[in-house]
C-alpha cells in the first residue's frame, strides 16, 4: 500500500514511520519545506517528501494524487479558542474522500477515566470551562473519522507520554520545577495512577491498521504501557536521573492559585475526578509490545534534563 504519514516527524507519526521502515509500503510524508533537516532524515528513511500544508487543501489534493490508500494523520490541538484543528482534520478527510483513499488512521487520545466517569465530570462542567471545550472538540474530531465513509477507519487513544515529563519544552510549561528544585508538581490525585506510554509507539498501533486493515477497522485503540501513581513517577525519575526528586505537598494558599490560574493543574485537578480505567493497558491483544517506562527513561536521557 501506498501510506501517507501526516506529520511523520511528530512523535505518533514519527513512530509509525519507524514501524513500517522495513514494510513493503511505500511511505509518503508532507512537508511545508521538503529540504529542511527534518524532511531530508525522512528521505534517508525511505520516505518520500512531498511539499504541503494541512491548510492548503490544493497540496493535500496534489500529494494525494499519487494514490494514496492510507492516510494516518494527528492535528494539534488550538489552545487559543481557534479552530485550526477543526479546519485541518476537515481539509484532511475532505481530500482523502475525494482521492477515494480507502483508510483513515487518527491519533487521538485515550479519555481519562472510564466512560461513566468521564461522561459525569464532562457534562458537569460549565459550558465555557476550558477543559470541557477542549475534549468538546476533541469528541467532534474522532466523529468526524467515525463519518468520513472511507473503507477502513481506526482511531488511536494514547495516554500520557512519558515525554512530557522529561524533554524540555514540555517541561518548561508542565513542571518548570522539575530539573532546577527537583520537584514534581501535580494536582492530580496522588493516589489516582495514570497510563503512561512513549508516545512514538502510537505508531505502532498505526502500523498495524495499516498491516491488518479489516482486523483494526472501527477499532478505537485504548493502551498504556504502565499505569503509575505520582510517587511511583517519582520513583522513576530519581532512578533515572540520580537525582533525588520529590512529590510537592502543596500548601494550601498556593494550590488554591494554581487551581485558579494554572490552565495545566486545573485540567489535572479535573481528569483525577474522572477516575481510572483499568482497561487501558490492553496491547497485548493488538499483537504490540511497549517498552516499559524506567527502560525508556534509561535509554532516552540525551537532550532532556535528565543528562544534566
């Protein structure tokens, strides 16, 4: 099959084009500028660059025409109350529908909790809270896959990557406490664990849609490699970098701000109402293998502030 990896050098699409390096597909990729640095690496890969944007649908159009049956593709979400999300994912299923592409792969994300808990916090929430805008959209996002009428459809639900607590500009904005005072700040329910996963081997599970179209269609795949509380992170952490880091024990005043002001603790203040679902941690049964969390931390310290 002929693949089109929509935003190959992230870290799902990254992941898939890793995963089927070796595949007897043909992998295409998109790129505003195909002579960057990025775009040639994924020359060097195997991969052919063609130029595009997600919001210029006459490039979509163009690299389509070369006969696309796969198209796996993630958006970034708006933070800024736009809707260019909204607007690429239609351009998107828009030009894959009218190239008669036969599969769509979306990266999305797992919902926090299990759907009962999640449907209960979610309706509670006041029209205008951030947190219900953003799983608003989005919930519109995975219905517009569901609608597009392709052939085969897969969505792809991965839970936290371990990325955002280690490469620095996640760090910057989630736990800018973290490599200087060496403490992990989280307004999630200490007790309440969390799926995490490398959020590259997201392209695993594209890899295999894309392997076994009819087994994955209408799959949603939920997975975690490990489902961890704050303090086993913790724990991770301090192993992985030699250094002894801490579980914040927020004073009141101050968690109080941070619930008021902190777009980041008070999303995690409201995911930890949702509860946890068990169920998340199921790849086994996709035929995929993750890496566990301390492994990755031990093999991927270059360029985070674990290496510091």
């Amino acid at each position: 099959m002929k693949v089109l990896i929509l935003g190959a050098t992230g870290r799902m699409g990254g992941g898939m084009a890793k995963a089927l390096k070796d595949s007897p597909h043909q992998l295409y990729a998109l790129s505003r500028d195909p002579t960057s640095a990025k775009a040639e690496a994924l020359k060097s890969n195997g991969v052919t660059v063609l130029k595009g944007d997600f919001d210029d649908r006459e490039s979509l159009n163009q690299a389509l025409s070369v006969g696309i049956d796969s198209v796996f593709f993630t958006t970034v979400p708006d933070l800024q109350g736009g809707d260019s999300d909204l607007r690429q994912t239609k351009n998107i299923i828009a030009a894959a529908q009218s190239a008669g592409v036969k599969q769509l792969i979306y990266g999305s994300l797992a919902y926090p909790g299990t759907q009962e808990g999640f449907k209960a916090i979610y309706d509670s929430l006041e029209p205008t809270n951030w947190v219900k805008l953003y799983f608003h959209r989005k919930l519109e996002l995975d219905q517009l896959v569901r609608d597009s009428g392709v052939q085969y459809w897969t969505i792809i639900r991965p839970p936290s990557f371990i990325q955002n607590h280690v490469f620095p500009e996640a760090v910057a904005f989630i736990h800018p406490d973290l490599p200087t005072k060496h403490q992990f700040k989280t307004t999630f329910d200490h007790s309440i664990p969390q799926w995490y996963v490398d959020g590259s081997e997201a392209g695993k599970f594209a890899a295999a849609a894309v392997n076994d179209p009819d087994r994955l269609h209408t799959k949603e795949v939920k997975f975690g490699a490990e489902a961890l509380t704050a303090q086993e992170v913790v724990e991770k952490l301090t192993q992985a970098s030699g250094v002894p880091i801490t579980l914040y024990q927020w004073p009141e005043e101050e968690l109080k701000e941070a619930l008021m002001t902190n777009p980041y603790h008070i999303t995690c203040e409201i995911i930890a109402k949702m509860g946890f679902d068990p169920e998340i941690g199921n790849a086994e049964k996709y035929g995929v293998e993750l890496t566990p969390i301390s492994e990755w931390l031990e093999n991927n310290k270059a360029g985070t502030w674990l290496s510091a």
